[in-house]
C-alpha cells in the first residue's frame, strides 16, 4: 500500500471554527478500502452516521459500492446524493415512514424477527426488488473499555437477534427466515483484526447452520482498516476464506475509517486565562466541545489528538506549556478533561488542530449557546474550499 501522504493543511488558510477534510488523505483511505475490495470481491458501504459530508459523495463513489443508512432522512440522501445502492438498518422502522424507506432503500436489515414478519408483506406488495437482511447479535462478543457505551453484544443490547430467539421464532414457523437472502452483524468500535477474528468464530458457532439459506453476510464496521498499523492483507485473507468457506459474499459498512485521520476540527484561541491554583494554563477556543465533540465526550477515557501537542492526563506530571483546552459555553465542563502539553506556550489567535474532529461528531454537532457552527471545509490542492458556513438563519430554524 501507498505510504499515508503527510498533511498539507495550512491553517492561516483556515477561517475557525472549521472541520476541514483534506481530499488527499481521504483519498488514502479510501484506496486502502478499495484494495480490500479489489482482493476478495466484498462489497463496500459508507456508514453515514460517521460522517456524511455528500458533497464528497462523488469522491467517495470512484471507490466504494454505495452508503448504509441508519433512518429514513440517511437513506434518502444516500439515494439521492451517491447512488441507489442504500442498505439500511435500524433498530425498528416507522409504519409511517415504511413506503418512502422503501423507495430509497435496494437492502432492508430487520433487527428481529418480528420487525420482518410485520413489514415483509409490504414489501412484497411494493414490487420493488428489495434485499432483506437480519441483524444478528452474537453476545458478548468484546469487552468495552468506554464504559458500556459502545457494544452492541453488551447483555441487555436491543440490537440484533440473539441465537435462542432465531432457533424459537424457527420453532414456531419453520419458514420465518424465507424472503431472508443476508444476515448482519456489527460487534464493535474501533478494533482491529484479532478481534473480528474472533468475532467470526463466534458467530460461525452460534450461526453458522444457517449461511447456507443466504447469499450476503455483512460484517458492519468498527475495524480501523485505514489505521497505518492494520493488517490488511489478514483482513483480506478472512474474507476470502469466509466466502468459499460459507458461498456468501462479504459485506463491509466502514464508517470512522473513511474519515479517520483525513481531517481535523481548526479552532482559533480567544484568550489564555491563568489561575494560581492550578499548574496549568487554560486556553478558550473560538469552538465548543460539549457542542462540536459530543461524541468524543461519550468517551472521556480517550484522549484527543491535538497537532504538536502531547496529551496528558496526570495533573502532577504537568511540565513546559501545559494547557487544558476549554470551549466557549457558559458549561463549566465544557473543556477537554485531560491536559495539553505545547511546544510553545499558546496566544490569543493561535490555531488548534483537533486531529480526530471529524468521524461522529460532525454528525452529531448541536447550536448550543449559539456559539458558531463550524463551517466545512474542503482543503485540496493547498487550498481551503468553503463547501457551508453556518448563519444565524441557521440558528434560528433550529430554535422554532
Ligand atoms: C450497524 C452499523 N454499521 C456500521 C457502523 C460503522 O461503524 P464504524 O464507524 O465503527 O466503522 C455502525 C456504527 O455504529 C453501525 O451501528
């Protein structure tokens, strides 16, 4: 594989806040996906719950099959706006919503038995060549070092099927998996090969009786692929031996690892307050993090990646210019909980590069406090394209 190129972002270009996606790195990422696809004929889907910035929809088409949606609003703009290969999953689908989902979707996945039994008429009675899928939940699969937040097997998840409803709801009506051509699973966040490994095993052990009835089976996301450390060609041997193994074909919906180190969240500083205290400095942005990084904030273990500075956590070892990040909310929280160790010490106007910005906070950005939205920006060819800047007109059609 290509070497990552190195970053050629230029933030005196930048107007803060921003989330700024540079098309080469993303365009790396993406080669790295399509490699995978090219070696074993799996098939490829851009989660948009990650990040769905759909004007680089036409980037991200040249390599990947299509989007995987998770509500009716998603669908819609995967059909509309990348092509009409939607495949969606939610946990349970809307009776009113129901006909549009269906206009825009080619795969369904149910999330139980009964969700399929209800809707399948009218799929059937649509017309449409549809795909339907079943979301199954292995249990248990890997433990959650974020604190129960982020996995789907975790005991007493609503998500997917478990192996004793399966082999119940087949007691009941032999024929309650007939119209069923896929099965879906997705295990984790943020892991890497050994764990899917065994995920597979798992699965095949719990499940495995009944691959033969189908022709797709979609492993979800939560693999960091595009990581420089991943093991590519061991995910490309899994899938190859999976599908002559089981005569299915592999799908792959990757959401963070599209974006994941192809842009970053550039905040300005507005003022450095010093308190007597306390052995470090405080550093308020141009930007919010209870607002602009509520994902990242689910996750308080993790530390944030901010360009030429280290992450610390231990208050004692604070050394040097040491800052604490802290956003522009009346929140008293609203600050990154561990520290910031700069190579100088940090003056109103300065620039802040937040390396991992972009996957599932972009997504899930409120107007709290009114404080500026970020705009979005395209940095391409070393220079920053404007693609939305955020108005009080926004604002406002928020808030009535
Ligand atoms: C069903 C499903 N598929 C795919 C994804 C994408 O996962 P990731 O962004 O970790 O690759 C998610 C994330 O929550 C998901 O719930």
């Amino acid at each position: 594989m290509e070497k990552r190129p190195t970053s050629t972002l230029d933030t005196s270009k930048i107007a803060t806040p921003a989330f700024v996606i540079e098309e080469a790195l993303l365009r790396h990422n993406l080669s790295i996906l399509r490699h995978v696809k090219e070696r074993t004929g799996c098939k490829m889907y851009q989660a948009l719950k990650a990040w769905s910035t759909w004007e680089l929809f036409p980037v991200v088409r040249e390599y990947l099959d299509g989007t995987e949606a998770s509500s009716l609003n998603e669908a819609r703009l995967g059909y509309e706006e990348f092509n009409h290969d939607v495949h969606v999953y939610a946990p349970a689908y809307k009776d009113e919503e129901f006909d549009e989902l269906l206009r825009y979707s080619s795969t369904i996945i149910f999330n139980s038995v009964d969700q399929w039994k209800k809707f399948k008429p009218r799929i059937e009675a649509s017309g449409k060549q549809i795909e339907c899928g079943l979301r199954l939940n292995p249990e248990n699969i890997s433990k959650d070092e974020h604190g129960g937040l982020w996995s789907p097997t975790a005991p007493g998840s609503r998500l997917g099927v478990r192996r004793t409803e399966l082999e119940a709801a087949l007691t009941e009506d032999r024929d309650a998996l007939q119209g069923i051509s896929g099965f879906h699973f997705h295990v984790f966040w943020d892991k890497t090969l050994p764990d899917l490994r065994e995920a597979v095993r798992v699965i095949e052990d719990k499940f495995g009786t009944h691959f033969s009835a189908v022709k797709w089976i979609n492993f979800g996301g939560g693999q960091m692929i595009t990581n420089d450390d991943y093991d590519v060609e061991g995910l490309i041997a899994l899938i190859n031996d999976f599908q002559t193994k089981y005569s299915v074909r592999v799908h792959l919906e990757p959401g963070a690892a599209i974006v994941k180190n192809a842009g970053a969240l550039v905040a300005s500083v507005l003022d450095v307050v010093e308190r007597d205290d306390v052995p470090y400095k405080i550093a308020i942005l141009d930007m919010s993090f209870n607002a602009h990084t509520p994902d990242f904030l689910l996750s308080r273990d993790l530390d944030m990646p901010v360009r030429g500075a280290r992450a610390l956590r231990d208050e004692k070892k604070l050394k040097g210019h040491a800052y604490r990040l802290g956003g522009g909310t009346c929140v008293t929280g609203d600050t990154l909980g561990h520290f910031h160790i700069f190579e100088k010490s940090l003056r109103a106007g300065d620039k802040i590069v937040l390396e991992d910005g972009i996957q599932y906070n972009m997504v899930q950005c409120t107007m709290f406090n009114g404080v500026q939205h970020p705009s979005i920006v395209l940095w391409k060819d070393d220079a920053a394209e404007t693609l939305r800047a955020f108005t009080f007109e926004d604002y406002k059609a928020r808030m009535g």
